[in-house]
C-alpha cells in the first residue's frame, strides 16, 4: 500500500494559508472586541447624556415656570399697590379749588320815579354740591373764600364810593350757619392817569382788546371749615347796593392743606412713590407669609411640650413606702378574714377537711397578693421610665427588708413578703 504524500510546495501553501486565516481570524476578533469596548463604553455615556439633557431641560422649564409666576405675582402686586394708593388719593385729598360763576338777580319792578336803577339788591344763591350729590368742601378742612368782581370805571362805580358784600351759608334744611360781611370799591385813579392810559391803550381799547375795568377782589373767609353735623351745601351771595354795575363775577374756594395733605399736594410724585412702594412691600409680605404657610405649615410649626412634674427624692421614697405599707395592712386585713375559726371539738376527717379549704383560700389570696403585685411593680416601673430626668433610684429602697429584687432577665412577678415571712 502507498501512502499518499502532498508533495512540499502543497505543504507549504497549505501551511501559508492557514497562518493567513488565522491572522484574519485574530484581527476580525481584536475588531470585534474593540468594537464591542467602544459600544460598551459610549452605551452608557449616551444614557448620562441623554438623562443630563432630560433633567436640564426639565430644570429650565421648572425654572421658567417659576419665573412666570413669579412675574405674574409682582406685576399683580404692583398693580394693586397702585390701585390702592390711588384710591386713598381719591378719597383723601378734598377739591383742591373750586370755582363758579355767581349769577346775580334783582327785581326792577319798582316806581320809576325813583333815582336808584334797581329795585333790590343783587343776589345769587350759590350751590356746593358737585352733581347734587358731592360736598365740595371737606368736613374740617379750612378753606379761603373769595368773590371776584368784575366792574366797569364808569361814573356810576366812581361816585358809589364804599358798598358792601354779604354771604351766608346755609345746610340742607336751609338753617344759617355762617354769614360774614365786607366792604369793598374801586381802586382811585385820577383823571390825569386815565388819560394817559386811555392814550396810551386806544389802539387796544379800539379794537376790543382790552376793556376799561377793574377786577375787584373780596375776601369772605381766609379760614373756613364745615361742620360735619351740619354740613354747608349752599350760601347765598348780596351786594348791599342799589346803583353799583357788575361785569361778571367769580366766587372762588381754595383749601389750605397740612399735614400729610401739604405733602401729598405738593410732593405728589415724592408722594406717590413713597405709597406705592409702601403697599408694595406690605402685600408682598402678606403674600410671603401665606406661601410659607401653605407649603411648610407655618414659620414657627407648634412644638409639642410635654409638661414634667418632677419631684424630689425624698417625697418619692416616702410615698412608695406609704404605699407599700397600705398593701401590708390590706394583706392582713385578708389574711384575718380568710383564717378558719374552730369552736368546740371536732373529728379528724372535718379538721382535715378544713386545713384542706384553708389551704386552697390561702394559695387563691396568695395569687391574688402575687398578681396585685405584679401591677403594682409594673406600674412604678412604667413611672420611672416616665421619669427619666430625675435621678435613678434601685427598687430594693422600696422593698422591705428580707426581699431579693428578682434578676433583670427574669420575666416572673414577685411576691411582697407578708407579715409573717418576718416571724
């Protein structure tokens, strides 16, 4: 048999082949398992980035929410600071000036042959309500009153000399309540000065630019205030003259301020700033403490206070022993009631008989002491774990004498000593 034999060139090529998939292999593994790292390692860098992203974004829109309402908030605080400011403004602050034109009347129905050329004397009646519903002068408020008279420089008004002006105010049931009187006329000018300016104006005086007159000013009241009792809606004005002749006239009202009023009307923009920024702060911290409020439960939350008696050592001792001495005295009062009482002779089988309820009476009482003893010693440790301020004290001060306290592991109740565990 022939052994079938590659000749060496095939050898050769059989070998180059298998190094060159081995190496192809290793380079397609070391490929592999270096992609395979850098997906392993920007895997979980695109998870941080991608969750960096969610809770900024999250963060800014959170911020930007806050932010509005934020603004929302102090635009509506200052809107209502303004609103309330303008509002005490309003209601403050009395009518500066007021001014009306006084509409005289008089009668000319009289006797002809008379020389004056009215029949009376002319009055106006004068109304301070502003839309027959409003007082135009404040209750309190001094004011100053004046009557403007616009008269001609004719020969009439020169030869009057001094005539006199009248006004009296009156409330709604038409009851006087004040009235005053001045005397008044026209300003001297000689002939001399109104020639030269009746010169000197005629250009004016011919084309109806100016007038030949003089404006006359009376002044009723420099200090007058309005009862609020009886409040002033109206006066009644009367020029005490029969010859005298009126352009026009004016009656006007001025009030004199003080106080915070004088600020207010003559700092009003000082004013306004200083009242806007007051009631701005003033909401913004009503509205502070209601946030704080609503999201903490108050600024100082209530601390719960457990109240302590704590006393002294000594009274605690003797308390303790009072009462382990009222359990004793209790313990024998049973003991007596429980005792059997033999009277006369008796046999054998009834004293056992008795001996043998005694005995089961005793071992019940016995129970019974042991469990109210028990509670009692649960109930004074519960008091000194409740007492855990004060100074610790061991039972044994309370225990009479002759009774081991029981170990701390041991779960038993103990058994006060009766009086005749002493014997």
């Amino acid at each position: 048999m022939y052994e079938n034999k590659d000749p060496p060139q095939r050898q050769q090529s059989t070998g180059l082949g298998e190094g060159t998939t081995a190496q192809t292999r290793t380079r397609r593994r070391s490929a592999s398992s270096g992609s395979d790292t850098m997906g392993g390692t920007t895997g979980p860098v695109l998870h941080w980035l991608q969750d960096v992203a969610a809770v900024t974004l999250l963060k800014a829109r959170r911020t930007l929410f806050q932010a509005a309402i934020l603004f929302c908030v102090l635009v509506l605080l200052l809107w209502v600071s303004i609103f309330l400011y303008g509002s005490f403004y309003y209601s403050y602050m009395p009518t500066v000036s007021f001014s009306t034109p006084v509409h005289f009347y008089y009668t000319s129905d009289c006797d002809a042959s008379e020389s004056a050329p009215l029949c009376s004397f002319p009055t106006a009646n004068i109304s301070f309500m502003k839309n027959e519903r409003d007082q135009v002068m404040a209750n309190g408020q001094p004011y100053r009153i004046s009557l403007e008279l616009e008269m001609p420089e004719s020969p009439v008004n020169e030869h009057l000399g001094m005539f006199m002006v009248k006004m009296s105010f009156y409330t709604k049931g038409g009851k006087t309540v004040s009235s005053v009187g001045r005397s008044t006329m026209l300003h001297f000018r000689s002939n001399l000065l109104q020639s030269m300016s009746t010169l000197l104006f005629s250009p004016l005086l011919l084309t109806g630019i100016t007038e030949q007159k003089q404006l006359i000013e009376v002044e009723l009241f420099s200090d007058y205030k309005t009862n609020a009792y009886q409040p002033t809606v109206g006066a009644v004005v009367e020029i005490q003259s029969r010859r005298v002749q009126i352009y026009s006239s004016q009656l006007r009202i001025h009030a004199y301020f003080t106080g915070i009023r004088y600020v207010l009307y003559n700092f009003p923009l000082t004013s306004a700033v200083i009242g806007v920024a007051t009631n701005f702060a003033f909401l913004s911290v009503i509205v502070l403490f209601s946030y704080l409020q609503f999201v903490w439960g108050g600024i100082w939350p209530p601390d719960q206070v457990r109240v302590r008696v704590m006393m002294g050592d000594n009274t605690r001792i003797q308390q303790r022993k009072e009462e382990a001495k009222k359990r004793m005295e209790k313990e024998n009062s049973l003991k007596d009631l429980t005792a059997p009482k033999v009277i006369g002779s008796v046999t054998d089988a009834s004293d056992f008989q008795g001996n043998h309820s005694a005995a089961e009476q005793s071992s019940k009482n016995s129970t019974v002491i042991t469990d109210s003893s028990g509670a009692d010693v649960a109930e004074s440790k519960e008091e000194e774990s409740h007492d855990s301020d004060g100074p610790e004290e061991n039972d044994s001060s309370d225990m009479p004498d002759g009774c081991l306290a029981p170990p701390p592991g041991e779960t038993a109740l103990r058994q006060r000593p009766g009086p005749w565990m002493s014997l």
